[in-house]
C-alpha cells in the first residue's frame, strides 16, 4: 500500500500528508477523467466511464470499479489500454489498474502487523463519495427494492425550459409537488420524447421533490424491473417483491420501450393497476408515445395512455444557447480560465441541432480546444473543435411507425388498417409500400418487420418488398409517390 514519506514522522505532520495525498489523487483522478470526456465525447464517456469509480490504490495498483458485469467486459476490451495510461500520466506512483464490479469488490484488509495507531496511514483512496454532495446518486428505496438511484444534478432547478418542453415540465411539476393523500391528477404520467432532450431529466427531479417530502420512491429502468421480477422468481420471492413495489408513494420507470416478455409485461400491467387503484402515482419514460410501443401488449398500452401523455420535442436555438451557457458555466467552476464569447455559443447552438448530449460533447471539445491550445476560443476554433459532431451527425432514424402513419395518411387510410388483416386492394398497397419503405429506410429484418405489422410472417414482407420494387419500374405515378413519402421520412 502507499505509505508515508518516512516512518519516524510526527503523528501531525502524518496525518498532513494523509489529508494532502487524498486531495492530490482525487484531483488526479479528476483530471484522468476530464481528460478521458475530452477525448472520447461526452456520449462515450457518459455511458461507459460515468460510473466508473477509483476506490483504493493498493501497493502501487489503482483499484477501479464498476456496477455491471457488462461494463467491466466492455472497458477491458475497448478502453483499458487507453485507461492505464491516462491514470499512469496523472498518477505517476500508480504502476497498474484493477478493474472489478462492484458489487463483487473487496477492499485489502489491514495486515496484521498493522497496529490500530497506524490505521490512518494514507493508503486508502476514498470512493466518489468524497466528490461534492451535489453530484453524488441518492438511493431511492428504502426497505432493500433495487431501486437505480438518482443524480443529484438533475433537478427542476438545473432544468432548462423552453417552447419544446414547457408542457412537459409543468406536468412533472404538478405531479411531483401534489399534495399527499389527494388522488393524483395525471396517473400515469407518461413523457416521451427522442434521445437527450430531457426525460430522464424530468423523472429525477420529480423523484428528488417527492423523495424530499418524506414519501417513498422507486426508480427504475425497464431493464431493472425486469431483472428484479426474473430474479424474485429465481429466488421464490416473487410475491415479497410484488408487495413492496407496490407499497411505494411513486414509482418511475424510464425507457419502458424496452420491456419484454409476456409475464413480465403482464406483471408490469399488475403492478400499474394495483398503485393506480391505491391513489399512488406512476410516472414512464419513453422513446415514443403509448400506441407506438408495439412490442408491449395491448392493454400495457392502454394503461399507459390513459393518463397523462406528454410529448418533449427537439431543442430550438434559444434553448439550445441556453443549455451551452448553463454547461459553459458549470464548466467554468473548474476551470475559471474557459470563456467562451456569446457569438461562439451562437454559432455552436446554430451547428448542433440534435440533442442535449451533442450540446455537452461540443462544450468539452471547446473546452478542451482552450485548456490545451492556450488560444482564444474563435468561431474559426470552434468550427474545427466540433467539426466531428457536425460531421458525424447521422441521418434521421426513421421509425416504422412513422412510416405506416405518414402512409396511411397518404393513401387516405389509417393506422389500423395497414395492421389489420384487411385484404381490400385499398389497404393492401398501402400496407405493401409502408413494408417496403421500412426494409428500405431501417435496419430491422424482415421477421421484425412483419412482428410490427400485425404479426405477419417474414415472407409476407418479402413478398411486398419484391413487388413494389418491381411496381415503381413499370409504374411512375408510384415510384414518384414512394420516392415523395422517401423524402419526407428523411427529412
């Protein structure tokens, strides 16, 4: 383990050096990861890096840890040579890395040697809960449920509204701020929006302003809810754990477009019924709206519209500014040196018009551009730091289920029909262009594809996508109007 500079120190100028070397590893530490955002991205870092944690140095080995099996496999093959020599540069005491979950993570016990006067030699490293309260997780179950825990940084206070979001946001703070005892007003509520644009932002607010009123929380992803049930049942457990999940104040599921399987989901159905007829609130996530989450069962989807659905849309320019000048600020704390014009936050929330996480990517590459090239942040600098996030902006994502709406419309038919197992020469074409455009425009496979619509076989696609292809040679009314619905599908 680290020892002090000399064993015949004064007990007072040892425990200076303790305090000092914890200091001066921790912000060792910071710099390993700052410089590892810099590099990679914000949307790399954030979701292989965000949760990885320095926990002791040990004889000359960073002891490192993270929560998931999957992400100490991804971080060994992707990152670590990458990693080792990050934290060696900043740490040059540190020889090697250890990487493990946490959960599985043991800290070195004293050597038996060790006297209990020399317990505060300085060989621990704390965990992150010695980084500032404000960016430290809150656990959100109380009695042992595996709630995920919620980001202290993602308050109604450090969310950003504009014209996009505002009716998103007044919901959420309707429901977080209602009254205990009074039978909610929007239940479910359910928010969906695209990627970085604030969802998930919102359900961690209202999860702090109701966790702070003294009521009970759960927050979970879908994939941890669906861990929880498959594991309970594992275990035999299964009913403790429906009767604690349902005994909270508010329970918040994020990305619900994730939930499969058929006991799950109707567990899932369960539990909503059961909280909602005992007045307690619901809160979702989602990437798309309730009648577009094919995947989930038909009445899954009922319940989940017969709430409250609110829709976040993608960041205007103000807002977009807005959200560069709070991350410039934040930024600033740690380095009072980064400025950044307000002609520069104007070109960058004109070129960046995807998400909020893009916008956090362009705010390190900027700051990164000004801490290593000690030059002034011009518009000519800042075009060259975000040239890759410009650059590399992929196309749309078309959806299915944007392509059977705009179709439909189209063709003057619904929805429903194109799903429906109506064979009518009226509802047929349609339904064979929107199969052919979803092999055209999306990655899925055709067996995906004829999952969403109605639950048709493979060859059924296969057999549409074959005869428009040939229809549009021989027809140019059609291939005008497929290449027509192309083009507004990409826009």
């Amino acid at each position: 383990m680290l020892q002090s500079p000399s064993a015949s120190s004064s007990s007072s100028s040892a425990t200076a050096h303790e305090s000092s070397l914890d200091r001066d590893i921790q912000e060792a530490w910071d710099r390993v990861k700052r410089r590892l955002r810099a590099e990679l991205g914000e949307d790399v870092f954030s979701s292989w890096f965000g949760r990885l944690e320095l926990a002791i140095i040990s004889d000359g080995v960073a002891h490192l840890s993270v929560p998931t099996r999957f992400l100490k496999s991804w971080i060994e093959s992707h990152y670590i040579d990458r990693l080792r020599l990050r934290v060696s540069e900043e740490m040059p005491a540190v020889t090697g890395i250890h990487l493990a979950v946490r959960s599985a993570m043991q800290r070195p016990a004293p050597r038996p040697t060790d006297a209990p006067t020399q317990q505060k030699a300085p060989r621990l490293v704390e965990k992150s809960h010695a980084a500032p309260a404000e960016n430290r997780s809150v656990p959100t179950d109380q009695d042992g449920l595996a709630g995920s825990p919620l980001d202290r940084r993602l308050t109604f206070a450090s969310f950003l509204v504009g014209r996009s979001n505002a009716l998103a946001h007044a919901a959420a703070e309707r429901v977080a701020r209602h009254e205990p005892g009074q039978t909610p007003l929007y239940n479910p509520l359910y928010i969906h929006s695209s990627v970085g644009l604030g969802k998930t932002h919102l359900l961690h607010a209202i999860g702090h302003e109701v966790l702070g009123s003294g009521r009970r929380v759960i927050y979970l992803t879908a994939d941890r809810f669906m861990y929880g049930f498959v594991a309970a049942l594992k275990a035999q457990t299964a009913l403790a754990f429906k009767e604690r999940l349902r005994g909270i104040d508010l329970l918040i599921i994020d990305d619900v477009q994730f939930l499969q399987g058929k006991s799950i989901q109707q567990e899932f159905c369960h539990t909503i019924n059961a909280l909602i007829d005992a007045g307690r609130q619901i809160v979702i996530a989602a990437d798309r709206a309730p009648s577009d989450l094919e995947s989930l069962d038909e009445r899954v989807r009922s319940r989940l519209a017969g709430g409250l659905a609110v829709e976040i849309g993608g960041l205007d320019e103000a807002l977009r500014a807005q959200i560069l000048e709070a991350r410039v600020a934040a930024a600033r704390q740690h380095q009072p040196s980064f400025e950044v014009s307000p002609a520069v936050i104007a070109f960058v929330a004109r070129a960046i018009t995807t998400n909020g996480r893009d916008l956090d990517g362009a705010v390190n590459r900027l700051l990164a551009h000004s801490t290593l090239s000690q030059t002034p942040l011009t518009i000519e600098a800042a075009e060259a730091a975000i040239r890759d996030l410009v650059r590399s902006r992929e196309p749309k994502k078309v959806k299915i289920e944007d392509i059977q709406k705009l179709v439909a419309t189209h063709f003057n038919v619904s929805r429903a029909d194109i799903l429906s197992s109506r064979r009518s020469a009226s509802v047929v074409k349609p339904r064979q262009i929107a199969m052919y455009l979803s092999k055209v425009l999306t990655l899925r496979s055709l067996p995906e594809i004829g999952r969403r619509f109605g639950g048709r076989d493979h060859t059924t696609v296969l057999h549409a996508v074959r005869k428009i292809e040939s229809a549009v040679q021989a027809d140019p009314t059609l291939r005008d109007d497929v290449e027509l619905l192309k083009r507004m599908l990409q826009e």
